[in-house]
C-alpha cells in the first residue's frame, strides 16, 4: 500500500471514530425523531460505519457495567499499549484527534488519561481545559429534606401530615433526609419504595431497575409487587439494591450488596463540577485540580520536565485521587506523599 493510500485511509479512520463517539454521545441522552433517521442513514452508508459503533458502544457498556477502578484501569492501559504499537510515523498522523475519539465511550463517569505522543508536535491547537458546572438542581422540601436532581429527571413531592412521600417520576436523585420519626420519609420509583427517617441515599429510575444507594444511615428498601415479605430488608450506608423493572413472573428477590468506595463515588459523580482537559499540559491540570480541590490534597510537580506533558480526560473536580491514579497507570508517572501533597515524578 502507498504512502499517500496508507494516509488516507488513517484519515478515513479517523474520521469514522469521531463520528461514531458523536452519536454514542447523542444516543445516551436521546436521539429525537429526526436524528434517529440520520443514524441509521450514517450506519448504513458504510459497513465501517455500523462496526466502529458497536465497537466504542461495547467499550463503554462495559465501564457503565464495572464502575470499579480496576476495569476502568485495564481498559485504559489496552488502549494505551494498543496505540503504543503503531509507527511513529503513524502516531504523528493521528495524533490526539484520533485516540481522543477512540477514547470518547470511556471517559462516562471517569477520566482518562493520555500523555502527547511525541510525533503530536505538528498540531497547532492552543491547549484548553474547561470547568464544567454541575448539572444538578437543588430541591429544598416543606421540611428541610433536600435533593439533589440529575438534569432531565423529574420530582413530585406529596406530604401529608403522617407521611412524607417524593416520587421520582425519572431520572436519578439523592436525597438528604431530615430525621422526623413522627413522618417517615418514602421515596417511590417505579416498583420500589424506599423508607427513611433521617439519612442520605440516591434513587436512580430507568425503565429496566430502580438502584438505590445509601450513602448515609439506614433505609428500608421494598418491591411494592411481593406481599408476602412482613418486613423489608434494610440496607444501611455502603450498601445498595437493585429492584428489576421486570414482571412478576421473573422477578428475582430483592438482594442487599455492598458497594466499594470507588462504586460510591463513580455513582455520585453527576452532581460535581467536572474538569475536561484537552492537550492540557500538566501544569495547567495540576493548577486546575489545586484551585477547584480546595479541601483535597495538594498536587506537586517535582520534575520540571513534566510540566509540558499534555494530556486530555474529563474529570470530577474533588476527585484528585482519581486523576492521580490514571496518571500511575497511563502516563508514566510515580507518586509520593508528603502529608497533604502528592508529588509528581517521573516513573524513569
């Protein structure tokens, strides 16, 4: 194959990934009427089309699936050793534009991270990072109670003198409830009906299950279809419960599971602001983390010759420890502590 064919055919490569990451993204918030036309007019003009797709969608299911540190790791790190074997001359070509595509199904929910190839220094894009506000609106109930609403979902509270009940019609919502023993606090989704005196825990409602996730004293978590259960089971902080939006038929027993702590905070993400870099340099994320992480843990470069290292990934902005994690993984970078810093240094 010429030169000249090889490039074209990197530049059509190239160019299928980003479309594909496009309608990956519009496919997960809702594709209206017309852009369901469009797509499926985009998968069947080319059978690459279709295939890149379901390419980057699986990908991205299964970090949706895993939410836990060390499936988001490997995939980061396949990625990674994956894009490490092509030529040089190959790396310069595609440069950030391409593995930012490919890496677009991964970054739901966490960051990813990936260092400048060092045949990227033909790209003349000015580097950028952008702070991207919470989507979350806040609910302040008669009684104090609080929630906070994923964008798109919709509350309905209905009080009453002996009972303090919110539905959540859609979407996804957590709750800080404030304790009145003389009206318990219920929250119905769907075929679950969660009971609270005075706690903390998130709702997320899909067509398929009702998750719910204590984050903070005690619950008790019913199917509102089984009868004959006397009493509920309690899921209490660290736990969680998944309610299938199933039939009666199949419906499997409610189970109480425990939950790590990076499940807790991959699950709570959504109401924090978010820090999205692109061919940042180091210096800049680091400042950026510093001046938005203001109760976290200080970030240290101690080798200068890191501090032009670009790299581009969405993150929480309170989740440094995270950001430091992905940097171990995929930037070849060690860490040491020093009381409230974490200094950065390169692996070699």
């Amino acid at each position: 194959m010429s030169a000249t064919r090889e490039q074209a055919d990197d530049t059509g490569a190239s160019a299928i990934a980003e479309a594909a990451a496009g309608w990956l993204a519009r496919c997960d918030r809702g594709l209206t009427a017309a852009e369901e036309e469009a797509f499926l007019r985009w998968q069947g003009a080319d059978p690459r089309h279709a295939a890149e797709f379901a390419r980057i969608e699986g990908a991205w299911r299964a970090c949706d699936q895993a939410r836990g540190d060390p499936e988001l790791l490997a995939m980061v790190a396949e990625l990674d050793r994956t894009s490490r074997t092509l030529s040089q001359r190959s790396r310069a070509r595609l440069g950030w534009r391409t593995l930012w595509a490919a890496a677009a199904a991964l970054t739901i929910g966490a960051g990813v991270v990936w260092t400048r190839w060092p045949g990227d220094a033909a790209v003349d894009e000015a580097p950028t990072y952008e702070l991207v506000a919470s989507a979350a609106s806040r609910h302040v109930f008669d009684d104090g109670s609080v929630a906070m609403a994923r964008e798109d979902s919709e509350l309905r509270a209905e009080f009453t003198a002996t009972e303090r009940r919110v539905v959540l019609v859609r979407g996804e919502a957590h709750f800080t409830v404030v304790k009145d023993s003389a009206r318990p606090f219920v929250v119905s989704a769907g075929n679950a009906s969660v009971r609270a005196v005075g706690t903390a825990f998130n709702v997320r409602f899909d067509p398929k299950r009702v998750e719910v996730l204590v984050t903070a004293g005690t619950v008790q978590v019913a199917d509102i279809r089984e009868k004959a259960v006397a009493r509920p089971p309690l899921v209490t902080a660290g736990q969680r419960v998944v309610i299938e939006q199933v039939s009666a038929a199949v419906r499997a027993p409610v189970a109480v599971s425990a939950a790590a702590s990076t499940e807790i905070e991959e699950t709570l993400g959504w109401q924090s602001a978010r820090l999205v870099f692109s061919r940042t340099p180091l210096s800049e994320a680091v400042a950026a983390f510093n001046r938005h992480s203001p109760s976290g843990p200080r970030l240290v470069i101690g080798d200068r010759s890191l501090r032009a290292r670009r790299l581009g990934g969405s993150f929480r902005a309170s989740n440094i420890e995270g950001f430091v994690r992905l940097l171990e993984q995929s930037a070849d970078v060690r860490v040491e502590r020093r009381g409230n810093q974490i200094v950065l240094w390169p692996a070699r």
